[in-house]
C-alpha cells in the first residue's frame, strides 16, 4: 500500500475516486494466478494527465477512449440480455446477513449490481480485503451446490483507498436498498463486490428488492469501471 500511498499523494485529483480492484474467478482468467490487481482512477484527470506526458500524448488517450467505448457497446449488450431474460431468471435463497463479522456488514446496492460493505468503525485495508475473500469463498461454496453457475465465482473486490487514510478503510458515501426493499437510501461503505448483474438479480431477497433494483438498472448505464 505504501506504493498506493505514495501516488495518491502525489496526484491529488485522483484521491477522492480511487479504488483499489482485485479481480477474481473466472473474471480474471488471463493468467495462471487465481486474481490480479489494478488501481483505477478518474478517467479524465487521468487522460489529462497523459496529455501532458510527451512519451503518451494524444494518442495514447484516444486509445484509451475507444477502449472505453468498446467496454460501454459490450456492457450495453450484457444490460439488454439481462432485462430481455429477467422474466426466467429464477431467484436463490440467499441471506446476505449471515456472512456479515469482524464488524463488517453487507448491503444492497444500486443500481449497478454490487454488494456494499460497511464498517463499524475504521479498519485496516487488509481486514476489508481478508473480510471479501472470506464473503467470495463462502458465497462460492455455498452457491454452486444451488447453481453451476457461481463455480469459480467471479467477481471484483474493490477498495476504496485514498492517500490520507492510508492503510486505513476509507469511506464514500452510497446509493443502497433500504432494509424492506422499498425505497433507495444513502449510506457510507468502505468498498464493495461487484458483480454479474444476472446473479446478483436472483440473489436478491424478495420481490420488493428485484422490483426496485431492476427498474434503477434498466435506467442506468451499466459499466463496470474496476
């Protein structure tokens, strides 16, 4: 992290949006290695900031933004898929509060498709990433023997960093479902898991979370930006 640190410190523009994301499962499978690591930053203080770069430049943004729109035609067409099947997509019994410990807790998000994580109190970085991997392989476990499909789950663990909290959690505040499902609250997290949106549809709890949840993603633009 110290690495993490020392950038952040160093570009403060980048300080208020970084994520630190760990791809895992089959979302991750272009190496032999079970997960990799990026840090992601704000896209236009970040193509700036390559502008300004003589070995980078224009081209290398104009790369980088038709990397994004490829990214965005290919999110489009998962988000189609998704709200052209949602009426056959079966739900799983699931109870997200029982993976909850170490005063970490689990929430719905919205709209995109991502379970949001809170803290009791501040906590070191490597609790809040020992706490995802334990969620991902008890979910893992748990799951497949419901649904083939959550075998070598994939998912992103993403952090949220910032060069004053350091080594520490760092919070940011979030759209969540409130506790009946019914109604859209703001909370704050130190990070999330973000998801396929199909899976995190038929885990949701009951119809007033799939109600609310779908009609937020069918309005939104989904991307995955970790």
């Amino acid at each position: 992290m110290s690495l993490v640190t020392k950038f952040l410190e160093s570009r403060p523009e980048y300080d208020k949006e970084a994520i630190l994301s760990f791809h895992r499962g089959c979302w991750y499978q272009e190496h032999n290695t079970p997960w990799h690591c990026h840090l992601c930053v704000p896209m236009e203080e970040y193509c700036s900031e390559a502008r300004a770069e003589n070995e980078l430049g224009e081209t290398y943004v104009k790369n980088i933004r038709a990397k994004l729109q490829k990214a965005k035609e290919k999110y489009s067409g998962y988000k189609q898929k998704t709200v052209a099947t949602v009426e056959s997509l079966k739900s799983i019994s699931f109870s997200l509060k029982s993976y909850e410990k170490n005063d970490f807790g689990l929430v719905w998000m919205t709209p995109a498709p991502r379970i949001g994580i809170y803290s009791q109190q501040p906590q070191r970085l490597r609790s809040l990433y020992n706490f995802m991997l334990d969620v991902n392989e008890k979910m893992e476990k748990d799951l497949s023997q419901k649904d083939q499909s959550f075998k070598n789950f994939g998912c992103h663990f993403c952090l949220f960093v910032s060069a004053r909290s350091q080594e520490s959690t760092t919070i940011r505040q979030c759209d969540v479902l409130n506790e009946t499902g019914e109604g859209v609250k703001t909370q704050e997290l130190v990070g999330y898991i973000q998801m396929d949106d199909q899976q995190y549809y038929r885990l949701l709890p009951n119809e007033n979370y799939r109600r609310l949840w779908f009609d937020g993603f069918k309005r939104h633009d989904f991307l995955v930006i970790t």
